[in-house]
C-alpha cells in the first residue's frame, strides 16, 4: 500500500511538473537567505539583546507569501548554514543524537531548497552526510552539482529540483564553492573533486532544460559575487550572470556582500550574511499559447527586522534554544585582561597573543601564524562562558604544522602585510597573518619584498634563511587560504608541508583556559616565547580599514 501512494504522489508531481502554464500574467517571488552561520535564534543567549534571525526571516517571508500567495513564492538558502554560532556547533558535535537543528528550522521557514557551502562541509562527513539525510526526510533537496564522487563521477549531493510555483515550471539547479580546497583539509572531503561552476554551469542548464523544459530557470551557487571578470574561483557569481544562457535568476552567496541586480532578462541576488538581509526578487512572466513568451525581473533587498521575530517558530523551538543556552553558559576559566581584536592590525595584542601562545603550546612548533578574524571583537575581563569562545574564534579551523625554510616564512610575512598597509576591496582582516616565535619589524617606508626585518627568532638566537622551522597555523592557511602559502611563501599547492594535524583551534583555546583557571596578560604576553614585532616608524593602519568592507 505504501509503495502504491508512493507511485500516486510521483506521478502527481510529474503531472504538475509538465502541465502547461495558463495564458496570461504570472508573477513570481524569489525570497533568498545565505550564509546564516548559526543566526537562527534572536536572542544571543547570555543577554537580553536581539539580533536578526531567521527567526524574523520567517516573520518577512509569511508577509510575502500572505499578500501575494504561498504557491507564487520561493525561498531558497544559499549555504553556509551550520557553522558560527553557538547552536550550530551544539548540534554539530554535542547532541548528535537528536535531529539535526538546521533541517526542522528550514522546514518551519518554507524553504524550497538549500545549497551546500564551504562552512557545511567544515564538520566533516558525520555531520553533513547526517544533514543530508535529514533534509531528505523533510522534502529540501541539499544541493551541490559540481561536488563529483571520485569513485563513479557523479554527484555527491543532488543537482536540481522541478517545483510548480506561481503556475509555472520551476527548475533549481544547485552549486558549492568550487575553490574547496583552499578551504578545508581534503580529509573532510574525501571521496569528492569540485568543478568550476564556468563552464560547467551552462553545460549542465542545456543538458537539463532539454529534458526537463522549465518555465523558469535558478542557478543557485555558494560562491561570491565577485566581479564578472573569471579572475576569482572563489566568486564566481557575475561570471554565471554575465554569461549564462536560458537563465533567469543567479542566487549568489559565500563573500557577505549584500547585492542585487536586475536587468531585462535576468536578476542576480546575495543577501550577504547571518540573516541580515532577504533579496526579494520579482519575475513578471507573459504566457500565451501555453508557452512563455515575454519576462521582466525586479529586484530588492530588504533589511530584516529584527524586532520582528515570528513568535510561533519562537515558540516552536523554545526547547532547543534552552538546550543551546545551558550549554553556552557553562562556565570555562577567567580572564584577566580584556581582549580586543582591532589592536590586532597595528601591532601585537591580547587576543592574538592568546591564539599564538595556544598554538604554539599545543604543537611545540618554532613559530606560529594567526589573525584577527574579524574586527570589533571584545570579550571582556571577568568570568569566561563557552559562548566567549566563540567571540575568541569564530571558525572551526584545525591547527595544523607545516616544515618551512626561513626565506618562505619572510615572504609570507610580506605577502601578509602588503593588504594591511595598501587596503583594497578584497582586503580580509582573516588574512592578516602575524607571526609569532620571532622578533622583527615592518618598514613602512619601504617597498613590498623590503619591508619584514627579522632580527632573531623568540629566545634571541639567530633566524636564517636557508633553515627549516615548524610553523603552526590553521588548516586554512595549510590548505592555501588567502594565498599566503602559495602566492607569498611560494609553497606550490602539490607541495604538502603539513607534518601534524591538531584539533580545532577553538578547542584547543577553551582546553588551555580549562587547565589553567585563570588567564593574565603576562601568561599570555610571554617574549621569550612571542618574540614580537612593530611598524616602524610606528603607525596606525586600522582606521584605513573600513570594518564593514
């Protein structure tokens, strides 16, 4: 019997799936979130503060859906979904028994489909081959079509899904950050490869749109807006809208730049990051004899409200909030001195000289490289709980050591500092790597290649050039991230230094504050084993950075 109502739903959705539109005007709604990293309640646990949420993401989309028909809108979510946040990781690593968070909160919210970001692969196959499954249960297709098994060649998560929307046919083709390894260790994705979303992309809509004869089109991409110019793998998104054919809406995602576009044929939207914005885009469709013969597009980006969480979904996962909060709130150890990340940029500060002395402790390595993740980060002097070890690192990056000669390690070192002293707009304060087990300082008074003077390593012995040290540093940056090893070092992206892999750097932070109790600035300021560095002349280069690049 149950294989029979199997078959009857099927063949429903294959009716709906290839029935012709009715003659006339048919608009479309196309709701997008992404990069939500963890946003998923409104209040921050520790306080009564609120933040956006998906949360309110619900309160918007129910608005839309109400004036203008739940069966004429979409929503869909453009990746990055767990990871960031406090009840990301519980549900991550912490309560691996119950049912994932993510998947029953995008089933509250009406999302359509989902697209698997660089940040969901981050975990680990135990959790995203979990998140899949569940996904599947509920209906949302977890979407990444240029993710190919190495085993038989096809696609690890599925490529597309057909709706029936606004009476038309609706085909979602969906797509990961093809730049992966650049990411992550190959070990949280083993058994994949990642195609470059150009060509790739256009090959596969021909294929797709042959056999399945939408009405309407939707590439969705975990992968930045970039420029339209095919000089970034890692963002890709005006490269799809500028030269993609037969499609009619690029969802874009991966860089947090909120941006939308829309032009005669076409619309592009990327609503930034952690449930900020919703793009709402608009396609105005003319069908006469059955086919669609005329399309115009609007685009907007709404700013979400955050006083507006919807108290039902609240309500609904009240349970899980508590959960997450209790585990948060446990106490770790306290901190002595304030910690601040925007000191980071001009010179040696708390915060990083906790991430350094971390590092180095745990591995034993000569030398480390660590940067400020973000600017704005405070966490204060006083009684430490799991939820600030989420302020001290936001990313679940390993630690890992790499072999590098010291002429590699002074490269790196001017690589890294160039963008600090001549900002642009793809500056990242994640790629401000200093180091820590040397004693130099950076001319600004002289060029790129001429500016880090390494006077000695830490413990005042002689640094040299031709020597090789162990440096520790993220499985970012291990695995290339920000260009730092192969653009500045020279490190070839086939020359694998790694000699020892560590756990999470996050974890590592909170074991080191654990056993000590208490943490100082002189625990954490120690020379002997920092060295330290300066400009000269001294100077400020953060009030050049624009936080909100």
């Amino acid at each position: 019997m149950k294989r029979f109502y199997l078959i009857i739903a099927a063949a429903a959705l294959l009716a709906a799936c290839t029935s012709v539109p009715r003659d006339g005007e048919h608009v479309l709604h196309i709701l997008t979130i992404d990069d939500v990293h963890g946003a998923y309640f409104d209040s921050l646990y520790v306080d009564s503060s609120t933040r956006p949420s998906l949360m309110a993401v619900k309160y918007y989309a129910d608005s839309v859906r109400a004036a203008d028909g739940a069966d004429n809108v979409m929503l869909l979510d453009a990746g990055d979904c767990v990871q960031g946040d406090n009840a990301a990781y519980y549900y991550n690593y912490i309560a691996t028994g119950e049912p994932h968070i993510y998947p029953r909160l995008s089933a509250y919210l009406g999302t359509d489909a989902v697209a698997v970001g660089n940040h969901d692969v981050e975990p680990g196959h135990a959790v995203y081959d979990r998140l899949t499954r569940e996904f599947t249960k509920l209906g949302i297709p977890f979407l990444a079509g240029n993710a190919i098994r190495t085993d038989n060649g096809k696609p690890y998560w599925p490529e597309y899904k057909m709706f029936k929307r606004a009476g038309l046919k609706v085909l979602v083709l969906g797509y990961t950050n093809p730049n992966m390894k650049a990411w992550l260790d190959e070990e949280l994705w083993s058994g994949m490869e990642f195609v470059s979303l150009v060509p790739f992309v256009q090959e596969r809509v021909d294929a797709l749109k042959a056999k399945l004869k939408p009405d309407v089109t939707i590439v969705m991409a975990h992968s930045g807006t970039g420029y339209g110019d095919g000089s970034s793998l890692e963002s890709q998104g005006l490269d799809l809208f500028y030269s993609l054919e037969g499609v009619d809406f690029v969802v874009c995602a991966h860089d947090h730049r909120p941006f939308v576009k829309a032009e005669e044929d076409r619309c592009i939207l990327n609503a930034g990051n952690r449930a900020k914005f919703v793009t709402h885009g608009v396609l105005h469709a003319i069908v006469e004899g059955g086919k669609v013969v005329d399309k115009s597009f609007e685009a907007s980006l709404i700013k979400v409200d955050k006083t507006k969480a919807d108290p039902a979904m609240k309500e609904a996962f009240q349970a899980d909030y508590e959960k997450v909060k209790a585990f948060t709130t446990e106490p770790v150890g306290v901190l002595e001195c304030e910690l601040r990340s925007d000191p980071a940029i001009d010179g040696m500060c708390n915060l990083l000289n906790l991430i350094h002395t971390v590092q180095l402790k745990a591995t034993g390595a000569q030398l480390s490289f660590a940067a400020p993740l973000s600017l704005g980060t405070v966490v204060p002097a006083g009684q430490l709980i799991f939820n600030d070890m989420f302020k001290i690192y936001a990313y679940e990056n390993q630690l890992f050591v790499l072999r590098l000669k010291g002429s590699e390690v002074k490269n790196y070192l001017e690589y890294s500092y160039e963008p600090w002293l001549n900002p642009t707009k793809d500056t990242r304060f994640y790629n401000f790597d200093s180091c820590a087990g040397l004693r130099y300082f950076v001319d600004t008074r002289k060029p790129y290649g001429d500016r880090v003077n390494i006077l000695s390593l830490a413990d005042g012995s002689a640094f040299d050039p031709a020597a090789e040290y162990t440096v520790a540093m993220t499985s970012y940056r291990a695995s290339g991230g920000g260009r730092l090893l192969p653009y500045g070092a020279g490190v070839a992206e086939d020359d694998n230094r790694v000699i020892a892999k560590y756990p999470e750097i996050r974890n590592l932070i909170y074991d080191y504050i654990k056993e000590n109790g208490t943490v100082t600035a002189d625990m954490i300021g120690d020379h002997a084993l920092l060295g330290g560095w300066t400009f000269m002349p001294a100077r400020s280069v953060s009030h050049a950075l624009d936080p909100h690049r």
